[in-house]
C-alpha cells in the first residue's frame, strides 16, 4: 500500500487518476475500488492509500490500475 494523490476524477463517469511515485505517470481508479460507505467520490488534491497492479495492458492509457482506494482522514 502506497500513499498517493487525486490527480482528477470524474463522478459522471465514475473514474479518476492517482499520483505515486511507484506508479509513474498515473494510475488508473475506478469508483467500485473506493472502500467508503454511501456515494464513492474521489477529489483532486486528496490523499488516499492505494493498492495497484501492473495488468500487463493498458487501462484507458494508463498501465497501473487501482485494486483499492481507501480515502485518508483529511
């Protein structure tokens, strides 16, 4: 588990970028792989932990996808 940062994210889609280090040029999130209750949001400049993979393919332009994205306590 790493710490990255909301780069942008779309509700309407429900999809968004993470920023870590260990994830060099972004890695891709889906609003299903929040661990929150109610309405799975994400904001740009947030901080989240984050679990990733390297699928092998490239998810809409981005080869690391989100596995969990848990939102850190602001």
């Amino acid at each position: 588990m790493v710490t990255a940062t909301v780069r942008e994210w779309h509700d309407e889609e429900g999809w968004g970028v993470l920023d870590c280090p260990e994830t060099p040029g972004g890695c891709w999130g889906h609003f299903s792989d929040i661990r929150m209750a109610g309405f799975r949001t994400l904001s740009p400049g947030q901080h989240v932990d984050l679990v990733w993979e390297a699928p092998g393919f490239q998810q809409d332009g981005y080869d690391y996808r989100a596995v969990s994205i848990t939102p850190r306590p602001a």
